[in-house]
C-alpha cells in the first residue's frame, strides 16, 4: 500500500521548486514512516535544486525535521508508532570500520530507506539527504529516528536534524571546545550562530564573530558572541589581526569557519593561536583551491579539522541538546526566523540567499 501525499519538488537546476502529489510506500524491513510535523529551509536544499550536489533530479527536498512515526516494517526496535523523533542523516551501520573502532560518528556505511518514494506517474523521487522531509510524510531507514522528548515543538527540534547541529558540533565535538577558551566563529548565519551557542555553553571566556554583514553580528551578540568583527572589505590578514587583538594578542583557541572559502579558511588559519585548532564546517565549493605555505602549517601547530555534522551521534547528542534547551541553557527557539507552509519553499529560497533568516521553517 501507498500513501498519497503532497511535496516539494525540484525538477531542474535553475527551475523554481513546486508542489507535487507524491505516493509513499509503506515501511518495509528496517524501514519508518513518519509524518513530518516541521522541516527548516536549509542551504543543502539549495544546493540540491541548484544542482550543486549531484543531477539526481527529481528531488524531495527537506531533511532537517522532526515529526512523529506513524508505523514501522518488520526488524525495527528503534523506534515505535507514536514515538516524536528528529530525522537524521546518518544512521550508523555499526559495522563498518569507523563503527567497529567506536567512533560511529564517521560512519562510512550509513543507510537509507530502501523503497523509493515516487511521483503519481512512478517516477522515483532522489529524497534529499536520504530523507525527503518538504512533505507530509516521508519513509526513511529506522536508524534516521532519534527519539526525544515530544515537549519540545517540532519547529525547534527539526533544527538539530542539519544545521544547528552542525554548527553546535563544530564547537562542541569536532573543536573540543573547554571552559576558559577564546574562539572565533567566522560567518555568523544559522550554523555560524550555532557555533557560537556552541562556544558558550562549553564556556568559552572570549568568542569573536566575524562577518560582512553588520545584521548577523546583531544576532551573533544574542547568541553569546563577546566581540565582533564586520570583515567587508578587509583584507585576510586585517581579518586575521582583528581576531588576535580581540584574543589578547595571540590568537583564538579554536576558529571555526563556518563559511568554508578559501579567504574564510586563511582568515581561520592565520586568527588561530600557535597550536590552535581549525575547524572547516562550512561546505565548500568542489572547484575551491587552498594555498598555504607548507612551513606555517608546520610551524603553527595545532590541528586543522573538518566537521562532518558536527560530528554528531544523534542518539547521544540529540536528546542530550533537547534537554539542555528544556532546562534554558541552549535557545533554540531563537534560531527560528519564521513558519512557512510547503508552496513558500521558493521565496525562503530568497531570504537565506539574501541573509534574511537565520531558519525559515516549513510547519505541515
């Protein structure tokens, strides 16, 4: 059996998005159909009907939500029908090198649901991240559901699905980020601010944001930001200087470029303390090329690392974020700019390229 659902869909690069009827299959073995009560407007999405990840067109898009499982195919012990859960795109195989090593958040086998879902006419649909979350019901593998406190509305929990993880897990995993650290946190959009909500919760005593748009310095300050840098115009190494003056001369502990250019990267690279660490968690372009004297990243020290999600577990960090944001200590209420429906995916397209939102965030 089938359901018959609406969906945002992208047919083409350069093409505007449209609503769609979509049939989803019911859960087969290891299989969850859940029904999607909130996704965020990520940046992936963008790319996505841009073309900028792969022409795998037609694509669900959505990914970064949360909702509640309807049913589940046989062999799921996960999770149970009525279970509020937040969907994830890495769910660890167990069994690969990287989850044999106890380190399943570089797991390199993650899984997805194995029935597509399709149009009305059975042409299948590529669902975004392996989730396909712009609908009122999307069928993914068990293992994308993380149960959590169903407390939390699902406009705020969707948000650690992608984003908000990624920026918080670049602080807090990836980073190692102490008390009484100085950061710096260059690009300050909804990963950026998520970076530096990040910072402070690990209670870091100095965190920098830099960013050529003076607005999300504004928003950076709520998030914890102690200092800012508005970076138009200016060149690397006043970038780089402004970062150090700001960290008491020597540079930050832990840079995060949650912008992922080349400019950003030096800017991260050469604003680090000696034996400080980078950390890439923007997403860059595949065309993008770095240069860097070989004897500065010798002589520097320290690490340079890229966070992959934030480096996340969900099993282990979602609930943990969930309860941190029951108890006030995490607001990830703030993250959200605005609720749209699923036929405003277009124009909140519009507002992210034009640093409107830090998240719009489609409610079903």
């Amino acid at each position: 059996m089938t359901s018959t659902v609406h969906g945002v869909i992208a047919r083409g690069p350069h093409r505007p998005v449209e609503l769609a009827e979509i049939l989803v299959p019911d859960p087969g073995p290891g299989e969850a159909l859940v029904a999607v009560q909130a996704c965020g407007v990520c940046h992936t999405d963008l790319h996505y009907r841009q073309g900028a990840i792969n022409d795998d067109f037609p694509f669900l898009l959505g990914h970064e939500a949360a909702g509640v499982v309807e049913a589940v195919g046989p062999g799921v012990s996960e999770v149970a029908p009525g279970d509020f859960v937040i969907l994830n795109w890495r769910a660890v195989c167990g069994e690969c090198r990287a989850c044999r090593r106890g380190r399943p958040w570089y797991c390199f086998a993650t899984h997805n649901a194995r029935q597509p879902m399709t149009l009305t006419d059975g042409t299948p649909l590529s669902p975004a991240l392996g989730i396909g979350a712009f609908a009122d019901k999307t069928l993914v593998a068990a293992g994308q559901c993380t149960k959590v406190s169903a407390e939390v509305p699902a406009t705020v929990a969707g948000l650690l699905g992608c984003g908000v993880m990624a920026g918080l897990g670049a602080a807090l995993n990836t980073g190692a980020v102490g008390r009484g650290d100085s950061v710096a946190v260059i690009g300050c959009g909804g990963v950026g601010a998520a970076a530096i909500a990040g910072a402070r919760l690990a209670g870091a005593c100095r965190i920098v944001a830099v960013d050529v748009d003076e607005r999300k310095l504004l928003v950076a300050k709520e998030f914890g930001a102690t200092h800012t840098i508005a970076s138009s115009g200016r060149t690397n190494e006043e970038v780089a200087e402004e970062i150090r003056a700001a960290t008491g001369g020597f540079g930050a502990d832990v840079v995060i470029d949650a912008v992922g250019l080349p400019d950003t990267y030096l800017q991260a690279f050469y604003g680090r303390d000696l034996a400080g660490t980078v950390v890439l968690v923007g997403v860059p372009n595949p065309s993008a090329r770095l240069e860097l004297p070989l004897i500065d990243v010798f002589g520097r020290g320290g690490a340079l690392k890229s966070s992959w999600y934030g480096d996340c577990l969900p099993s282990r960090d979602f609930p943990t974020l969930i309860d941190l944001h029951r108890q006030g200590r995490l607001p990830l209420d703030r993250f959200v700019s605005e609720t749209i429906g699923l036929g405003d995916v277009e124009a909140a397209f519009s507002k992210m390229r034009h640093g409107d939102v830090l998240r719009s965030v489609v409610v079903l």
